[in-house]
C-alpha cells in the first residue's frame, strides 16, 4: 500500500530478539534437480520491469493461472497492467484493464477458476474481473470501510480484507463470503495492510503497518476468527504486502527497508532479502516453478523478482 495514501506453534519471537540471539537461519531447502532460472542466483533481485512503467500506486502483483503476472498502476492510477515474463525473467507490461471510474486498485488475487479479485480502496468494494473481455464486476460492497487494501484468499472461496485508516493510525478487518456479502472481525487495530492465509487454512496472518507487528489468528470453521497472538513485531520501518511458501513461512515486504523479510511459522526471522528499490508494497510467487517472488516497488514504479528455495503456497489451484 502506499503510505502516502490516507499448529504449528512453538514460542514467537520478536524480530529484534531473534537478531541479538543469533536466530537468524536459512530456509530449508527444496530446490528441484535443474533450476529453470539459472541466471540468476536465489535472493539476488533483478529488474524485470524497468523504472516508470507502473505508477507510485503500483500494487497487486498476483501471478494468474496461466503464469502471467498482473499489477495496479500500470503506466496510470485506475488500471491494471499485464506482464509477460520470458525465459530469462524480464517481462513486458500492456494495460489488462481499465477499472471503473472513480476505482483505484490495490490487492489482488485470484480463484480457482482464474477469477481475478482487486481491492479498490477508493470505490470502498471488492471488484471481480472476469477473463472473458475482461469484464470488470462489483464483488463485494463494504460501504463501513475506510479503504480496503489487500486481499486474501482460504481455501474454500473466504476472502478477508485489511482496511487502514492512514489518517488516524487505525484500522480494521473483514471476511469476504464466496457470494460478496460481508462482516466486520475486528476493528481498532493498527494500520492493517498486509493478510494472508497459512498453506493448511487454518490460521490468519494480518500486519499493521505503522505498528511494524504481525498478528496471527486461528480461523475458525465459519471463517471468523479467534486466539489473536503476535507473530513477530520489527524496530524499524514499515511493513507491507505478504505472501506464504508451501512450508508456512511468510515473505513481507518491508517498506522504506529495501528488503522482504522471510518469518517462520514460529515468529523467527529466517533472513532478509536486499532489494534494489528501497520502497517495496507487495510480493507474489510465480515462475516455471513456482519459486520467483515478484516484488512491486513504489519508489521506483517498477517490479524487481529473486529466486526463493521453496514455491508459494497458492502456486497451482486458488492462487
């Protein structure tokens, strides 16, 4: 999000605590036999859209069903832009689509039948973009909130929503049922931004921005929540977009850091991946193996991508 813009429990531990005592490890790896992007290096970013092709706003990204990478932003606020990605990571980027006046898009994910889901902050709903066109839909209506932001998707079809109040450091959160209708979980948050959903279903990842920690709750068999932790909490900068691997573990964009953060399960900090732009909003897997993660950057209006050991967890059906 633009900050411009107004069980597998053991004990969680603080980003900073994990530092001073030396907890910072490697992910285990799962690396096929032949690396299909041998050029480049795991957690080494590259450019694959240049600087200026997508706006400050850009946002999203999410890889659809056919491997295709789509963002917020491209080349102006109020679309959507595709990007092809060759054999050697670099993509080209064409409008997918024009939202409808007045809509601005942040998340995006898609379901299982290659359905696109968006955010719009600024029309206070969730659109529905329909490859066959594409034609842009109404979702969901959520006239109490203050801008949705990002999206998640469960298994199942349940959607939730993050929805900061800049202006006030506050914010809410929502469940978004398979038919569109809607309910407010929990409100007096922090600055909730980036959501996603654990591999197995069972537990919900939201982070406040400006608060710099991440919550974990149980979902529950109606989709509601339950038994709210802290996850990890940072000292510095802010966080944003999240994405989990097939393991559980979680890839946060830290904005104003210049790195994703990979958390475990557990709440310990794995590693930090270095960037080239220093503003990064969001993140998604995608590629031949399901082990690129794109990462959308507002300062530079660009995606940049590294190679991770393990696939995303959405990579293949609901992604």
């Amino acid at each position: 999000m633009d900050f411009r813009k107004a069980p597998r429990e053991r004990p969680m531990l603080s980003a900073s605590l994990a530092l001073a005592s030396g907890l910072v490890v490697s992910a285990c790896a799962h690396a096929p036999a032949a690396d299909p992007l041998p050029m480049h290096p795991p957690y080494v970013a590259w450019d694959v859209v240049d600087d200026g092709v997508f706006t400050a706003g850009i946002e999203g990204p999410a890889v659809g069903p056919d491997g295709t990478l789509y963002a917020v932003g491209f080349a102006r606020d109020g679309t959507i832009g595709r990007v092809v990605v060759d054999d050697d990571g670099r993509g080209q980027a064409s409008l997918y689509v024009d939202l409808p006046e007045g809509s601005i898009g942040n998340g995006i994910r898609f379901d299982d039948a290659g359905v696109m889901y968006v955010a719009d902050y600024a029309g206070h709903q969730v659109l529905r973009v329909v490859p066959d066109g594409p034609r842009v839909q109404p979702f969901a209506s959520m006239p109490g909130a203050h801008q949705p932001n990002d999206i998640a998707r469960a298994p199942g079809g349940m959607f939730y929503a993050s929805d900061p109040d800049w202006a006030n450091g506050s914010g809410q959160l929502w469940q978004v049922m398979p038919d569109g209708s809607e309910r407010l979980l929990e409100r007096g948050m922090g600055t909730t931004n980036g959501i996603e959903v654990s591999p197995d279903g069972r537990h919900l990842y939201v982070n406040e921005s400006v608060q710099r920690k991440v919550w974990v709750y149980d979902i529950q068999a109606d989709g509601s929540v339950a038994n709210k932790r802290l996850l990890i909490d940072f000292p510095d900068h802010g966080l944003d977009g999240m994405r989990c691997d097939v393991d559980g573990n979680l890839y946060i964009a830290r904005y104003d850091a210049g790195t994703v953060a990979m958390v475990s399960p557990a709440g310990r900090l794995l590693r930090e991946v270095p960037l080239k732009g220093r503003k990064p909003t969001n993140v998604a897997f995608g590629g031949p193996d399901g082990r690129t993660i794109f990462v959308t950057l507002q300062d530079r209006g660009s995606i940049e991508a590294f190679r991770n050991e393990t696939p995303g967890r959405e990579w293949g059906p609901g992604r």
